[in-house]
C-alpha cells in the first residue's frame, strides 16, 4: 500500500459477514495510522443525531492497526466539515490494495460545534459480546472521547482540508 493508491475497504459484521464495499484513495500512510479519502457511496440519507450523512458527502477515514476503533472526519460535498463517526471496531486488517475492517456496532458521534454521542449501545449489547469485548470496546471510547476533548488525532482539525496528503 503506498500514499495515491486506491484501495478497497470492507465493512463487516462482527462475524465476520461483508456489509458493505467501497473505494478509497490513501492519502496517509505510517506505522500508526493508515488515512484513506472516501466519497459516501450508500447513495442514501443517513441521520447520526449531531449530522446527516448525505449523497455527495466525503470521508476522510483514518485506520490504526492496533486499535479497537477508527475515526471517520465527515465533510459536506462544498468541504465543510460536519463532524466526526467513529466506529468501535475489531482492529482492522490491512493488506496491499485493500482495508477490512470488523464493525461492533458501537458508535461516537461528533458534531463540528463539539457536541458528541454514543450511540447504538443497544446494538452493542444485543451481539452478547465477551469480556475481552466489552473491555476494549470500553477503552476504545475512553481514547474516542479523550481525544475529541483535547483536539488530538483526527479531531486536531475542524476543516476538510487533509494535512495527510490532500483536499477531501
């Protein structure tokens, strides 16, 4: 995988079953994060409470290799930025020309005035996960909403345009 590459990225169930295929282009690769530019491909309204994700919609999608989670940054089809969708997840995997990535139905919401959610913890609960499960998915938003307070990572920017390597 190499910045400028097209890859393709696969959300799926936390069996394991593909949800759902789509494109991105990297715009950011290092040891701690893999940063993928992505336009919203459902082709349908998606209401997340603080924003609406919306056809013409684009997402700058940061993956790290370790971590329970990944961190969408969601811009508007002029480049404003709407918010923030992080996924409590599996840790991703990671090969050359494509990402595929475990969704636990967990969710943190930001809104680009700060206001942010969690959501879908019934979802969550629903799948019965383990012990080890809870426990990470726990730190995951433990890290989700340290970060979104102090700025840090994929929240250290309130605009669309990518310092990682381009315009979204």
């Amino acid at each position: 995988m190499q910045v400028g590459e097209v890859v393709t990225i696969t959300k799926s169930d936390e069996h394991g079953n593909d949800l759902t295929t789509y494109p991105g282009r990297v715009t950011h690769l290092d040891e701690d994060v893999v940063v993928v530019s992505c336009p919203w491909t459902l082709g349908k309204t998606v209401d997340v409470g603080p924003f609406a994700l919306l056809p013409g919609d684009h997402l700058i999608e940061y993956y790290y290799p370790d971590a329970w989670l990944n961190v969408f940054r969601v811009c508007d089809g002029a480049g404003r930025l709407k918010g923030w969708y992080c996924n409590v997840t599996m840790p991703p995997e990671i090969g050359a020309g494509w990402i595929r990535w475990r969704d636990l139905k967990l969710d943190y919401v930001m809104g680009a005035e700060g206001d942010g959610l969690i959501a879908d913890e019934d979802e969550f609960e629903a799948m019965q996960p383990s012990d080890q499960v809870r426990r990470q998915a726990a730190e995951a938003l433990v890290t989700l909403q340290r970060w979104a307070a102090l700025r840090q990572g994929p929240f250290s920017q309130d605009g669309c345009v990518s310092t990682e390597g381009g315009e979204a």
